[in-house]
C-alpha cells in the first residue's frame, strides 16, 4: 500500500512574531475606531448645528450642483455651431441626411454637416466662442469636427469642398486650442488670426490669404507658415512660397474679416465660474461618466486614447494591405486617398484622432513609415504609429 505523505507542519511562531503581530492588529483596531470617532463626531456636531449652518450648506451643495449642471450645459454648447445669417440660394445637407433642404434661421450645426452656397449667395457660421465663418457664392463648406475638452480646449475642423470662406477666430478660442481649414489637399492651421481659404476643384488648387495672425499651411508633402499680409498657393501637394498679399486683396478680406468680429464676445463672469469649477472636479465627473459632450464613459479621456490607439491599429492594417511590396510614399491627412478605403472606414479610423486627420506621416525605406496623430483627450496626447509598434511619444 502506498502511504500519502502528510504536509509537513508550519514551524511555530515564537514569542515575539505572535507579540508583533498582536500589536500591529490592536493598532489597526485603534486607527478603525478613531476613523469612526470622527465619523461619528461630525455628523453629532452636525445634527446639533443651528439650523441656519444647516440650511447654509444645504444651499452651498444646492449651488454647485446647479453651476456643475449649467457648466456641463454651456460645454455641450461647444458642440454645435450656428447658421447666424444667410442670403440667396443656401442649401444645408445634414449627417446621413439623403438630400439638401433650405436653412432655418439661426439652425444648429454639428459634425458632418454641409453648407452649400449657390451664386450670389452667402451664409455665416457662429461659434460659441465668437468665432464665425462666412461662405463666399459657390462654396460647398463641411463642419468636419466640433470637439472640447475642460479648461477651453477646442478642437475644430472644416473642409472647403469647392469655393472660398474667411474665417475669424475669436481672441477668445482658447490658447491650447486649435482651428484647421482644410481642403482636399491642403491644410491650415490656426489659433487666433483671420484669413480666406478658396479651393478650385478642377485644378485642385488652394489658396491662402492672412490678414491677421499667423497661419501654418501644410499639403502631405511640404509645409510653410503665411503670416500677416502674405498669401500662398497650392496646386495639388506642391506648395509654393509666400508671397505678399495684394493691397486690394488685403482690404477685401480684412473688412470680411472685421464684419465677422461683431460677433466675439468674452466669457461672462458666470460661465469662467462654472468652467473653472469643471476644470477643477473634471477627474471626478470622468469618473462619473460625465464627459464633455456626452453622459457616457466613451468621452473620458481614457477611452478618447483607447480610441485613438484602436485607430491607429486599424490604420496600420490598410497601409500593409495597400502596401503590397512597399508602404505609400505619401498619404494624405484628411482623406488618406492614396489608400482607398470605404467612407465609412475612413471616418471610423479618422475621428479618432484630434482634427480628424493625422499629424504626420513619413515614409523612411522600403516597408518603413512613421505615422504621429495626437489624440481627442484633454492632453491632445502624441502618440506614433510604425510597422513594429504603437507608442505615445514624449514632449
């Protein structure tokens, strides 16, 4: 027969683990009871509190929870834009809408949807923050992204179709903020300045006009910066240098531009109050599931780089299966033409990142590329895309 060994018996404590231990055990019971103690003592202070310290915290916490709620309110606001004005032929295409409709006074505005401008006609578009837009005759104009993050983090983008728009970007936009212009080859990059965009369609050139600030214009391939009276040209990818900007041109667009002004307006003292208390308790309402825009976790800022990271995988995927022997030599940031790939792919993988287009894409060798998105969280975190791996990059 055969005998199960017994487990060998654990050596005994001596003397003073047990003491150790029984001390570290009294001590944990004294720091539970002192916890509960000044439980205890707040809540009996409390209850025998004279009713009007009662009623004054009662309506402090009554107060935040209105300006919480009113702060969330104005955020959600940032997620929209106006139809302000409009003259002559103007049609308005929403998202996944099958055809055109005529505008409405003062009608909302979200992501995706499309402005179109017959001849002769003029429409322009307001922001929260004083920003506004104005559509020149024969201009087909989509708000691509209306994006916030706490602490007046804007992210914004749009693309000119065909025709010209001047934009203004209010002085109150937000330093961390961002604005692009984009068309289908070309971008522009802004903060606070004023300057038009035109795009022809037939020859796929974009031109820029600054009469204001400081624009960075970039097509997949080269990059420049137009500053205050200087224009520029792009016919495809190939971008030329700055040049200064016509006498006649310059007052054209800068009274356009001073037109658009009538409607910057600064933060009140309420909605600074009510944002910065967001600002302040933002961890705590993520937690909550109380994102900017949005009631659910899928706004927090840990799913916003979940989402981008998602992205960016589903991005790798389509370049190696375009790539066949070799990656793009270029690939466009907005439309990523070059890889061909389903509308709806496009925007999924798109709208992850901040601006809903790539920061970057460098091809360094054969089946070597080097892609840099940032992502749509609070931190605009930069993360890098490569065959081998994804990685957030440090600033």
């Amino acid at each position: 027969m055969f005998h199960r060994k017994s487990k060998p018996s654990s050596k005994p404590k001596s003397s003073a683990q047990t003491l150790i231990e029984a001390l570290k055990e009294v001590q944990e019971q004294q720091e539970r009871k002192e916890r509960q103690r000044r439980r205890s003592k707040w809540f009996a202070w409390l209850r025998e509190a004279p009713g009007w310290i009662k009623t004054t915290i009662t309506a402090v916490l009554v107060v935040l929870l209105i300006l919480l709620g009113d702060g969330i309110r104005r955020e959600n606001q940032e997620f929209s834009a106006t139809l302000a004005a409009f003259s002559g032929q103007v049609m308005v295409t929403p998202r996944g809408a099958s055809g055109a409709a005529p505008p409405q006074a003062n009608m909302t505005l979200r992501d995706k949807d499309v402005v179109t401008t017959g001849a002769n006609s003029t429409a322009t578009i307001v922001f929260p923050d004083g920003s506004a837009i104005q559509l020149e005759p024969n201009t087909q104009f989509e708000v691509r992204l209306l994006d916030f993050a706490r602490g007046s983090v804007r992210d914004r983008s749009f693309m000119v179709r065909a025709g010209a728009v001047v934009t203004r970007i209010s002085q109150f936009f937000g330093a961390k903020s961002e604005a692009t212009v984009c068309t289908p080859t070309a971008v522009a990059a802004v903060r606070g300045t004023a300057f038009r965009v035109a795009y022809d369609p037939r020859t796929r050139q974009t031109s820029l006009q600054v009469v204001d600030g400081t624009v960075q214009f970039r097509t997949p391939t080269m990059n420049t910066e137009a500053r205050l009276g200087q224009s520029t040209t792009a016919t495809g990818y190939q971008l030329q240098a700055s040049q200064t900007l016509s006498r006649q041109m310059q007052l054209a667009v800068g009274n356009q531009a001073r037109l658009l002004s009538q409607h910057e307006k600064p933060p009140s003292l309420l909605q600074r109050i009510e944002w910065g208390l967001t600002n302040l308790l933002d961890p705590v309402l993520q937690l909550l599931g109380l994102g900017p825009g949005s009631w659910g976790y899928n706004s927090t800022n840990f799913a916003r780089r979940t989402a981008c990271m998602e992205g960016l995988r589903r991005l790798r995927l389509h370049i190696e299966q375009a790539a066949g022997e070799d990656a793009p030599d270029i690939l466009n940031p907005v439309t990523l033409e070059e890889l061909q790939l389903d509308p709806r792919e496009r925007e999924r993988i798109l709208s992850s990142f901040a601006g809903n287009m790539l920061l970057s894409y460098r091809k360094l060798g054969k089946n070597n590329y080097v892609v840099r998105v940032r992502a749509r969280d609070k931190a605009h975190t930069l993360y890098q895309l490569t065959p081998a791996e994804i990685g957030v990059v440090k600033e």
